[in-house]
C-alpha cells in the first residue's frame, strides 16, 4: 500500500484536551506531547484511510520490550447514512429505555435487524486486515473473531469519563463510530504514560476507528442540544465471558463474516 508522510509533529506537552480542533480535516488530530522514549507516527493510504500510533524508540537496553499501537480512521458511512443510523438508534432508546452499553445480552448493534449493520461489519474485518496489513502481519491466521457493539448517546452536558475496554487477555481491538456528533473529540492516552501522551481525534460523523482494546480513552462533554450518537464495541479472538457468549457476534473467517446463520462474502 502506498502511503505518505502527513506532518511533523512539535514536542510539546498537553495534559488536558482543547475546548476546539479543527473538525473540517481528518488530518487535523491534536497530538499530546512525546519524548525520548518513543516517537510518533502517521500515514495517509491511497484511499484516505488514516493510521497512526505510537512506538517505542530504539533501545540498546536488552530488557526493554519494543512496541507499537497501531489506530486506523477511515470513512465509511455518509451523512445521510449517519441519519439513518442516528433515527433507529433512538427508536431503540425510546423502546429499550437504554442509552448506551447496560445489558450486553440483549443489547449488540452488530445483531440489529437494520439494513447498514452489514457493511458496518464488513468495514470493521476490512480495517482489521488494513492494520494487519500496514503491520507486515498479512499471513496471520486470523482466527475466529468476536464482536460485540453497542451505541451510546449523550446528551447535552454528558460525556464519556477515562476507561479501557483491554480487560482480559483475548482482547484484540476496540472500534468507535461517531454518528451524530458535533465539536466534539475522543482521547486516547497512551497505554504507559497515559495523559502526558494522547491523541485527540475530532468525532467526525461517518468515520470508523480501530483501536488497540487496551488503549484509555475518554470523550468530551457534549455542548449541544442535539444529542451525541455513536457506534461502539469491542473485537476479541475469543468471547471474554461465558456468561454472555451468546452476545458475541462471529467474525469467522478472512473473507466472510457469519452474522446469524447467514455467511456475507467480501
């Protein structure tokens, strides 16, 4: 894959994310500050897919575990799709009375009966095999693949406070996909140093990001009255709890995904 190099970064610090970033370019992330210790890195595909991350510097110290975090943006849905999306999802609030992840039994958008989950799913397996790709990985057997999505939705005055969805070993990626969103951004610390280092990326309607599962992360107040809506959830290579395995939506293979009974070619 082609690819090219964006921008250099400056070395400063931020520990808090700004009230405003530019939301009209993807390319615009706000960047939290770096050091010695690792540098920064980002990359534009021919097809305007984004990725970036963090990975560690050169060490000559043998005891030093090298690693990277790879993040992968790109767009998928278009405003009016977004609409869509932005309208059954509040059919379901008004039905359900939930706004956002509380029951993971009954509640995974990835088995919601709504005729844009099936490219929502195939756009996650094709961004996992992007990273897989950018990563070298390309003959990785990918094995079974676990999904569960839910949606949240904010309104005005709420967020989303600091977590992680990396809490169990067969954790693999998160994905966000923000629906109806106004200047607002999602921040993602790094998984060592946290706050001093972070990614402040505007939620840009339309648009999925892959995320390392272990990643923190948090969203910004919603100032608006119209409420915040987005996609979200977790891709394991295995279901984490037994309890709730039958939550879990099945990415079985390189190039199907098994939604139900049903099997979708790419």
């Amino acid at each position: 894959m082609a690819n090219q190099d964006l921008s250099v970064r400056d070395g400063s610090f931020q520990y808090r994310a700004p009230d405003k970033v530019e939301y009209d370019d993807v390319k615009s992330i706000n960047h939290g500050g770096k050091d010695q210790s690792r540098s920064e890195f980002s990359q534009e595909l021919d097809d305007g897919t984004l990725i970036y991350g963090w990975k560690s510097a050169d060490s000559d110290n043998p005891l030093v575990i090298p690693y990277a975090y790879h993040f992968m943006d790109k767009k998928v849905f278009t405003k009016e799709e977004c609409d869509e999306w932005g309208n059954y999802i509040l059919q379901e609030v008004e039905r359900t009375k939930q706004k956002g992840i509380f029951n993971l039994g009954q509640l995974n958008i990835l088995r919601f009966d709504f005729h844009l989950v099936e490219p929502l799913k195939a756009a996650i397996l094709d961004g996992i095999k992007t990273l897989l790709s950018i990563t070298n990985n390309d003959d990785w057997q990918i094995p079974p693949l676990h999904a569960n999505g839910w949606y949240n939705v904010f309104d005005m005055g709420e967020g989303m406070p600091v977590h992680s969805h990396g809490y169990y070993k067969n954790g693999f990626l998160g994905f966000n996909m923000p629906i109806w969103a106004i200047e607002s951004f999602t921040s993602y610390y790094h998984p060592i140093k946290f706050q001093p280092d972070m990614f402040n990326v505007p939620n840009k309607i339309g648009w999925l990001t892959l995320f390392p599962a272990i990643t923190p992360h948090s969203v910004s107040e919603n100032k608006y009255k119209k409420p915040r809506i987005s996609l979200a959830g977790d891709v394991g290579i295995k279901t984490w709890s037994t309890d709730i395995s039958g939550a879990f939506e099945v990415f079985n293979t390189p190039v199907t995904i098994v939604p139900g009974l049903a099997t979708t070619e790419l």
